[in-house]
C-alpha cells in the first residue's frame, strides 16, 4: 500500500490535480468558443488522455452538463428570435407558390406577346409593304385552319372514347372467357 507521505504518491496526486483543473479549464473554455464539447476534443485542448476523461466520471458528467447548458442556451436563443411556426412556414409557401404561379403566367404572356411582334417583324420584312395585303389575305385561311383543328380535336375525343370502351368490353370478354371452366 501507498504512503500518503511517499513522494511519488504526492507527485501523482499532483499531477492528477493538475490535469483535473486543465480538464475544467478547457471544458470552460471550449464552450465559450461555442465549440462541442467532445471527449477526443476535450482530451486534446486539455493535453491529457481520453482515458483520463474516462476514468474520471465527474469530469465526464462536467463536460455533458455543460453540453447541456450550451444547447440550452442556444436552443432558447434560437427559439426567441425564429418563432418559426408550421403555419407561418405553410403561409410562406402557400405565397411563393401563388407568386411563382403569377410569375409563370406573366412569362407565358411576355412569350405569346414577343412571339407575335417577332412575327409581325419577320412578315415586314419579307413582304414589305404589302404586310397589310398579306394579313388581310391570311385572316380567312387562319379562321379556316383554326375551325378544322378544332374539328379534328373534337373527332379525336370521340374516337378516344370510342376505343376506350372497345378495350373495356374486350377486358370483360376476356374475363369470362378466362372463368369459364376447361374442358
């Protein structure tokens, strides 16, 4: 057993005190910097072995208290100057959405629009002077070709439908022919 006098005995309670207040010191100190807290960290800045820290559970229990106190701390301050709510956030996107949605229109517009004057230019040049000839020639021929569209869309819509209810009853066919027994 150890003396308490023994001068080695001494000598390590010492240098164990000793890294005990480094210890302190550095958790103080890396908690001010706003830094984490960690074991290997804490090992480091103090200049002693992760084992010390291991081995001494108080300074262990220090460093997650001020672990705690830090996250506190900035979790309240966070809290006081965000006060960011889901319904705030809800609101927030539910506007961007709205002001995308206006955005996009207006570009649509600013497209058809720009379309049109590039156009028109491009027909100036092409036909000179005779661009209000051409327009007053084309005019018909556009009205024409617009009412043939639209048949033939609405054509299209009515064969749609109509193979869309071939397949169903080919579907049903199928099914039956399938549950019939084999003989």
């Amino acid at each position: 057993m150890a003396d308490d006098n023994d001068p080695l005995s001494a000598s390590r309670r010492l240098d164990s005190a000793t890294k005990v207040a480094r210890v302190r010191a550095a958790i103080d100190a890396m908690a001010a910097c706003g830094n984490a807290v960690t074991v290997t960290g804490l090992a480091r800045h103090a200049r002693v072995s992760r084992r010390f820290i291991y081995d001494h559970p108080e300074l262990r229990a220090e460093a997650e208290a001020q672990v705690a106190r830090v996250a506190q701390r900035d979790g309240a301050a966070l809290a006081a100057t965000a006060r960011v709510t889901t319904s705030s956030l809800r609101a927030d996107l539910a506007n961007t959405r709205a002001a995308n949605q206006r955005l996009h229109t207006e570009l649509a517009t600013l497209r058809r629009r720009l379309g049109r004057l590039i156009g028109k230019d491009v027909l100036a040049e092409v036909a000179g002077d005779e661009t209000a000839e051409i327009g007053a020639v084309l005019a018909p021929r556009v009205e024409h070709l617009e009412h043939r569209l639209f048949e033939v869309q609405e054509a299209l819509a009515q064969r749609t439908e109509e193979l869309e209810a071939a397949r169903q009853i080919n579907r049903e066919l199928i099914e039956r022919l399938n549950r019939r027994p084999s003989s």
